[in-house]
C-alpha cells in the first residue's frame, strides 16, 4: 500500500467517525475503490520507473541481447561475453565476479541451461545482491518513531543531489501527513542556504538557518531543539558537500552527530550517502571515502534519468553492504523513488518475462 491509500485511508477514518455508520457494502464499495486506485498508483510508479531508467534498460537489456543472439546454450563464450555486459554497465569488477560465479555454478549442475533462463538467473541474482530497504512503504519508509524526531543527515560530495533529495523527501512526508523540520547545516555558500529554503517551502517543511558561514553543528542543534519543542516527526540535515580531505570530513561530520546526539541520544538515526549515479566508477570512490569517515547507514543514488550507468546501483549496494533508499530519476519534485530492488531489476531487464 502506498503512502498515498494511507493517508487517504486516515481521511476516511477521520471523517466517518462522528457521521452515520456506513454499511458493509459501503465499506465494501470503499474497499474495492481503494484496491482500484492502489493498482492504478502502482502502474503509474512502474511506468514512472522504467522512463527514469530507460537510458541503463538499453544499455544492459540492449547489450545483454547482443550478446545471447543466436546462442541457445550458456557456454564459456556466453558468460564471457556476460562478464563484459556488465563490466560495462558499472556493476563494478568484483560484483561483476560475484555474479558470474554463481551462473558457471548453475551452468555446472545443469549442462543445458538455455539462454532464456539464463536471463531469469541472472534477475535472481542480481535482485539477490542488493539489499532490502524498505520495511513498510507508510512515510515513505521512513520509520518514524512517536514522540521522537526521527532524525536523518544526509551526506554527499558537491553537486550530488543532496538538497534536491531533501527537497522531495519533504514533500513526500509532508503529503503523508508529517511534520517535517529541515536543517540547513550546510552554511558554506549563502546560495546553498536560499536554494534549500526554496524547496522547504514547495515542501510546507519548516527550515531552520543560521547566517552563511556559521558552525553547521550550532545548525544541527538548534534544528533538533526546534524539532522536538515543536512536535516534529521527521528532521533532515543537509551538510556542505566539500570533500576537503578525510580528516576534515570525518571531524565536522563527527561534531555534528554527537552535538544532535546531546539533544536526542540515539540521533542521527540514519545517515544518508548521496551519490550521483551518473559519474560511474566516480561513485563508487566516494562511497568508499564516506563510509571511512562516518558511519552511512543507507545510500541515495541520484540522476539516474539520463544515464546508461545505472548499474552502479547494483555494485555499491553488494560492495558497500548498505541498503539503498531512494533512487533519483529527475529533478523534479515527485522523482524520487523508494527503492525496490525487485521493481529495479524488473525495469532494467523491461518485459523480459
Ligand atoms: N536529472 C537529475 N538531476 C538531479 C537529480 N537530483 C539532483 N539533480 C540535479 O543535480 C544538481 C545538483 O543538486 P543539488 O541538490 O544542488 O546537489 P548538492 O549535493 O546539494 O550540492 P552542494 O550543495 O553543492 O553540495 C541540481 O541541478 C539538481 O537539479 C536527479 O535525480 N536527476
Ligand atoms: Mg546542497
């Protein structure tokens, strides 16, 4: 169910609680229309999907089809040809060898393994290695706690889409019902303060700044002051994406975590790596120079529209061991997706069945 049915389903509770009970087959008839518009919404998730990856579909689905035509069974020449595909998808090498590991272990135990069910395999695996993210799609899977804030800081080098992606979480949640508190902790340029002020307001969140230039720590407390005199149910912190050196990183992230943590113990509850599926390789480097500074404990990977490369999502995912939460696929503020990883391998294989 998608937060959408949830926060339509709390409407109708509300509004029914002090009218005339409705009969069971009004409630039936309400039923069967939520059941109706909760497919209709997942059609529209779906096809949303596979236009935002549509660039990586024809390039992996495009490459894995040249790459089988005309062969009826996997062979050493078939698995080789596999191992480029996705080499040049951005899977990485070690995922890659990952991958093409358990296929020769299937192709040893059945000798005539046609290339049809090689395509299924190698869905199952790939879906496999990912991990799963979201226990519940209500708030958008952010498991948001009564009577705390729940807490996210969202990191990321310059440009990757960190305050974008706060921008649309925000929106989301707000559409959920949530109250939302946004702190502007990266206080490096005055132009990154107004641009998230900007999207807090598309969003109905509330911000919390300082002037340019101001200790992002100082930003972080008193948004989480804020956050929890107010009632808020979620906070999200962007910070400064200036991946100066890792020492430097690593001491301001570590300042703002344990200054949210004197306001609420257990904050943040997750940090948030921000990656721009676009630069490839380049992404996977910076998911290694974050997760050496700060503890990440989910991935966000950006502008997959417009790039071939989204097999990078595949390989950091496996690599890294952290679960991707969002994907990005357009700057506008409704593309951003929660990531599922079977909906992700369906897109990227398209209707192969
Ligand atoms: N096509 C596309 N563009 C995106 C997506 N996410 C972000 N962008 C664009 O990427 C650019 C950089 O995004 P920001 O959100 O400003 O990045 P940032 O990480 O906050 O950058 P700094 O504040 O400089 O550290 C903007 O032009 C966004 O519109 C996406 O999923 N798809
Ligand atoms: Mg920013």
């Amino acid at each position: 169910m998608g937060f959408f049915d949830l926060f339509k389903k709390k409407k109708v509770e509300e509004t029914t609680a002090d009218v005339a009970p409705v009969t069971t087959e009004e409630q039936q008839a309400i039923a069967r229309e939520e059941e109706q518009q909760a497919q209709a919404q997942a059609e529209v998730e779906r096809k949303e999907l596979e236009a935002g990856l549509e660039k990586t579909k024809e390039g992996f689905f495009g490459k894995l089809k040249r790459a089988i035509a005309g062969r009826t069974t996997v062979d050493a020449d078939v698995l080789d040809d596999l191992e480029e595909v996705l080499i040049t998808s951005d899977v990485g090498v070690d995922t890659t060898v990952k991958i093409i590991k358990r296929i020769e272990e299937r192709v040893a135990r059945d000798k005539y393994l046609n290339t049809e069910e090689l395509q299924h395999i190698l869905r199952d695996e790939i879906a496999q290695l990912m991990e799963e993210s979201h226990r519940s799609t209500e708030d958008f899977g952010i498991e948001v706690k009564e009577g705390t804030p729940f807490v996210l800081m969202v990191v990321g080098v310059n440009g990757a889409g960190k305050t974008t992606t706060i921008g649309k979480l925000a929106a989301q949640l707000t559409k959920a019902g949530r109250k939302v508190y946004i702190g502007a902790a990266d206080t490096f340029r005055a132009a990154a303060i107004d641009q998230l002020a900007v999207w807090a307001e598309r969003a109905g969140a509330t911000m919390v700044r300082q002037e340019m230039g101001s200790d992002p720590a100082s930003v972080a407390y008193d948004t989480l002051r804020s956050a929890v005199a107010n009632n808020a149910d979620v906070v999200l912190i962007d910070t400064a994406g200036r991946l100066h050196n890792k020492v430097g990183l690593m001491k301001e992230l570590t300042k703002i975590r344990n200054v949210m943590s004197k306001v609420i113990p257990d904050a943040p509850h997750d940090v948030m790596l921000v990656l721009d599926g676009s630069t490839g390789q380049n992404a996977f480097e910076q998911a290694k120079q974050f997760t050496e500074a700060t503890q990440v404990t989910s991935l966000t990977i950006t502008k997959l529209d417009g790039t071939a490369k989204g097999g990078v999502v595949i390989g950091i995912s496996d690599k890294f061991h952290i679960p991707v939460r969002y994907i990005g696929i357009g700057e506008g503020i409704d593309q951003l997706k929660m990531f599922d990883r079977k909906e992700f391998v369906r897109a990227m294989f398209g209707d192969a069945k």
